[in-house]
C-alpha cells in the first residue's frame, strides 16, 4: 500500500520540481537570443538591466544572508571601473582579462578595507563602509594620470580591440553582461545549497544560535564580503568598459549604486535570489515609465521603499511567497 | 603662527561639527537606531532658515528660534508616526526608511529651491572679526556659533544628567524594554529623543545656513561628519562629541591648507586611524 502511494506520488513530484528549472532555461533561452530580437537601444537597456541585477545579487546576499548593511558598495563599483582603466590603459593588459583582474585587484583591496570596517557594528557599519566609499571617491580624483576630478576616457584603440564593428562590439558587450548577470545568480544559488550556504542562512536565522552550532560568524561574514567586493567590482569594470568613460562622481555615486541597489533589492524581496531579479524587472519598468519625471521619479522610488518597510517588509517575493507562489530557486533542505 | 591660526578655525569650525554630532548620537544613543537623512535634516533647517529671513524678512535670531521648535514639533510627529513603526531588532528597516526620506528630501528641495547655491546673510556679523595678533584674527561668526555650540551641549548635559526627562532617556538608553514596566512610554520617550535630536539638528542646520553656502546636495557629507565626530569622540559621552567635532574640524583644516583637495579627505583620514586604533573612539565611557 505504501509502495502504491509513493508511485503515484512520484510523477507529480517530479514536474513539480522541473517546472521551476524549464522556467529558468527558458528565460536564459530568451536573453540568450537578444541580439537577435532586440533593437539598439533595447540591447543597451538590457545591458544595464543585467549589471544591476549582479549588483543587486551581491547586495542582497551580504544584507540578505549575513545581515552587513552596506551603504558602501559603490567603493567596489568605483574601484573595479578604475582599476580596469589603470590596468588596460597603463600596463597594457588586453580589456577582456582587465576585467577579471580588476575583480581579483578589487578584491584584495577589500582584505584591508573589510578589517576596518568590520570594527564597526550595525548601523555604523553601513555609515562607516560609506565613509570609505568616499575616500576612495576624494582618492580617485587626486590621481592626474587617471584624469583626476574630470575623469578619463576609454581610449579610441582600447575600445576597438573588444571587436572592429561597432555591431560586433555590442554583441560581445552584451554577452558579458549576460555571462556576469548569470554568473551572479548562480554563483549565489549554489553557494546557497553548499556547505557555506547552510552556515549563512543559520547566520541570517540566528547569530548566536550558528555560532553556538560551531560556525565562525565572523569568518563567514567577512569572506562573503570579500566575494561581493569581487563580484561587485567585477560588474563595475564592465559598467565602466561599457561607458568607455570613468568620473569620481559617476564611478563612486551612492545615489546610482547603493540607493538604486539597495532600493531594488528591498522591493523586489531581501534574502531570496528571486527577489532581486523581480525588483531590476520593476526597477527598469518604472524608470521606462517615469523617467522623464525627473526628481518626482526619485522621491516616488523613495515612498515605494519606505512603504515596503511600513507594509511587508519581506517585500514583493516575499509577500507571494508567503500567500503560496512556489520558489524558484530552491535552497530550502528538507528532513528526509 | 600658521599652525595656531589652523587649530583656532579649525577649532571654531569642530563646535558646528559637534552641533551636527549631537543629534545623530542622542538618537542612537536612546533608541540603537542611526538616521541616514540626517544630513539632510541639517540642510532642511538650513533652507527653513532662509524662507523665515528673505522671504518672511525675520530677525535671524528670530528665525533660528522659529525653526528649531518647527523642527522639534515635525521631529516628535515623525518618531510617532513613522519611525516608531520600523523600530525592533533588525536594523535593515529603519535604515531603509531613513534613506528613502533622504532621497525624498533632497529632491523635494530640488524641486522648491532648485540646486543654486544659497547663503544666509547674518548682517554685520558677517565679516566682524576680533584680532589676537598681528596675523591672527577670529571671526565674530565662527566664534558665536562656537560658543553656542557649547552651550546647546551644555544644555544637553544638564537636561540629560539633572531632570525627570534625562532620567528616563538614559533609563531607556540603558534598557527600553523594562522601562515601560515602569510606566513610561517608549513611543513617547523615543518621539521625545527624537524631537530634542531635531531641535539641535535645526540649531545646527541654521548655523551652517549662515556660516557656508548650502545647496539640496549636501546632506549626506553632513551625516559622515557627524558619524565621524561621534566615533571619534566615543559613544555615549556628550563632551566627547564635541572633542571628536574639534578633531574633525582641525584635521580637515590642516588638510585644506596642504590641499583644496585634501580637506574632507584628511578628515576622513583622522576618523579612519582613529577607528583602526581606538575603535570604541578616544573618550568612551566604558
């Protein structure tokens, strides 16, 4: 009688688990694509959709799973633009390995950076990693090699060594940013269901209950720090590659990389790898619509946040999920 | 004589920087919770400042008094109606709303006042100055603002070490869950906090309003000097907020006299060593 049970249960099961994994083959399926079915300009919107979303992906994994407020990120933006800059135009490293390198350059840089901001707790911990950002914003506009205040462009021969067309350009633009977004959400899936990601979602539930289970709190939080200042700083490279020019204010606006970030991970849904995928989607839809509104637009952006924190803090995600929408990324474990 | 002219402005330039402190870490002190649109309170006192005395055509002084009730009364109603909602155990919201209202704030001024850089004319007070030597001379200004900043920290202190309300804030400050058990209200104490924070908020923010050019921009400058007054003066010391304001405004002193560039980096600079080496801040109370 079991046995009949469990067989009957079994294809269901079954479909129910693959329905989320043909979903997301499917929507890679269609990014993929792109260049084929998008316009110019929808190509490039696009683009930018998928660096936020990385971005967005690194916010939320260290809010989401450690609890580190950062206002800072945009240092690891500004640093990883720079830093590709400096390495492709002075020491003549082909522009696709610059950035890769500018994430590892980034990244150590975070070491030192990381160890004095983690001696602040909390809400300081979220001023203080902003203080920082901008230091490096003052530091980046005292270096007249880099262009100093008024920044520097991408030299004509650097920006055609990614391809000779500037069709063939897009193309390959376009597939890196697709590669990053893609990398981004996979690489927090499955760190989420390794070992490391048991420790996390302990640390998210309760601090002094994983500590008390044997995880290094401190140790986990300061890795996935390091990790986001990489993948951070990864997309910060490519954003600036794609601009083909870098300013402090630009490479290191909090307004551009934490309040937009920030915003779109809160309401798409903190501590879920959908949440921020549905916020970029809401974030680029809302801008399409109401850009031309100007300084009505942010404060609008403003009240939207405020009002998620007042009515459903888990935001949009987690509100659906709570009224039974299954996930899509599954990272729950179940007692077997 | 160069090196002493920098510590005295850079001195009087620390008591505006301590005004600014003074609210960021009353509130965090009472209620665990740090305000982003902090900055920005400080400039909405500043452009309330210049509506009482271009448009409405005030006595500054009269002006200053105006907006810091103002102030105080919006800072009570805003603890009670939204602040007080987002305040537990996690720090994400409080964070998240206070940014939100930062960014609605700066554009809303944008919007009002347009991003022209404004000044507050103080009169004759302006460009009177008092000379202490054949190089050196104090501005009547700065010093005034010194001295008041001083004596609103004063004021503090009093208010917090020596009347029936300071009790309850440092009661609540020590632990806001057994104090209603007393019969008092935490929404009532953090709506008071808050609403003392603002009125030294405004007091600053008219200050600066007289003192520099302000534009809707220059809010979030203004909480990192706060915060880093405070860290380096050490939590929960008021005179300590005013050491961590004079350290500040020295430092970005020196710094501005080596380099245009180099004034709020240097400032930046001295709270960065100060949090690698005292990171519980040079005066904290154990």
């Amino acid at each position: 009688m079991a046995d009949a049970t469990v067989g009957l249960a079994k294809p269901k099961l079954d479909l129910a688990a693959l329905a989320p994994l043909a979903l997301i083959a499917s929507v890679i399926a269609i990014l993929a694509t792109a260049p084929l079915w998008a316009g110019r300009a929808d190509l490039r919107m696009l683009m930018e959709a998928l660096s936020f979303l990385a971005l967005a992906q690194m916010w939320n994994l260290l809010a989401g799973y450690t609890g580190l407020i950062s206002v800072g990120q945009q240092a690891y933006v500004g640093l990883g633009g720079y830093l590709f800059f400096a390495l492709a135009m002075f020491m003549g490293i082909p522009v696709l390995w610059a950035i890769p390198l500018a994430a590892a350059a980034a990244a150590v840089l975070a070491i030192p950076v990381g160890w004095l901001a983690f001696r602040l707790k909390g809400a300081y911990f979220a001023i203080g990693t902003w203080v920082i950002a901008e230091v490096f914003r003052l530091l980046a506009a005292q270096f007249p090699a880099l262009g100093g205040g008024s920044g520097i462009s991408l030299p004509v021969a650097l920006a055609k060594s990614v391809a000779e067309t500037r069709s063939g350009s897009e193309m390959v633009m376009y597939y890196i940013a697709l590669a990053i977004a893609l990398a981004s959400v996979a690489g927090v899936w499955l760190l989420l269901r390794s070992r490391w990601g048991l420790a996390l979602t302990a640390i998210r539930d309760s601090e002094p209950a994983a500590a008390s289970l044997g995880v290094d709190v401190r140790r986990v939080k300061f890795m996935v720090y390091i990790g986001t200042a990489a993948g951070t700083a990864l997309t910060g490279a490519f954003i600036f590659l794609q601009k083909l020019r870098i300013t402090p204010e630009a490479a290191f606006s909090v307004t551009e990389w934490s309040a937009f970030v920030i915003f779109i991970v809160v309401i798409g849904g903190l501590g879920t790898i959908e949440g921020p995928i549905l916020g970029v989607i809401l974030f680029f839809a809302l801008r399409d619509l109401a850009a031309d509104w100007g300084t009505w637009y942010l404060m609008g952006l403003g009240a939207i946040a405020i009002s998620v924190m007042l009515v459903d803090r888990r935001g949009i995600w987690g509100a659906l999920r709570a009224r039974g929408v299954p996930e899509i990324f599954s990272t729950r474990r179940v007692l077997k | 004589m160069d090196l002493l002219n920098l510590l005295i402005q850079g001195t009087l330039l620390g008591g505006l920087y301590a005004l600014f402190a003074a609210g960021l870490a009353l509130m965090f002190g009472v209620m665990r919770f740090i305000n982003i649109a902090h900055g920005d309170f400080i400039v909405v006192a500043a452009y309330l400042l210049l509506v009482a005395v271009l448009t409405l055509g005030l006595h500054p002084l009269v002006g200053i008094v105006l907006v810091t009730v103002l102030m105080g009364a919006i800072g009570y109603l805003g603890q009670r109606v939204l602040l007080n909602r987002v305040l537990d155990d996690d720090i994400l919201p409080p964070v998240l709303v206070t940014f939100g209202l930062s960014i609605i704030l700066q554009n809303a001024l944008m919007e009002g006042f347009s991003a022209d850089s404004q000044r507050v004319p103080a009169g004759s007070f302006d460009t009177a100055s008092i000379a202490l030597g054949p190089d050196i001379a104090i501005g009547l200004l700065p010093l005034a603002m010194f001295l008041a900043a001083i004596g609103v920290l004063g004021v503090l202190h009093y208010v917090f070490f020596h009347t029936h309300l300071g009790r309850l804030l440092r009661a609540t400050a020590d632990d806001a869950e057994i104090v209603p058990l007393m019969g008092a209200s935490n929404a009532h104490t953090f709506a008071l906090a808050t609403a003392i924070a603002s009125a030294v908020v405004a007091i600053a923010g008219t200050m600066l309003a007289m003192k520099t050019n302000f534009d809707p921009t220059i809010g979030p400058s203004r909480l990192l000097f706060a915060f880093e007054a405070v860290i380096i003066g050490g939590l929960g010391n008021i005179w300590g907020v005013l050491a961590g304001g004079i350290i500040l405004g020295v430092a970005q002193a020196i710094g501005a006299q080596i380099d245009a560039g180099f004034q709020i980096l240097a400032g930046h600079i001295a709270f960065l060593v100060v949090l690698a080496l005292r990171p519980r801040g040079l005066f904290a109370k154990s």
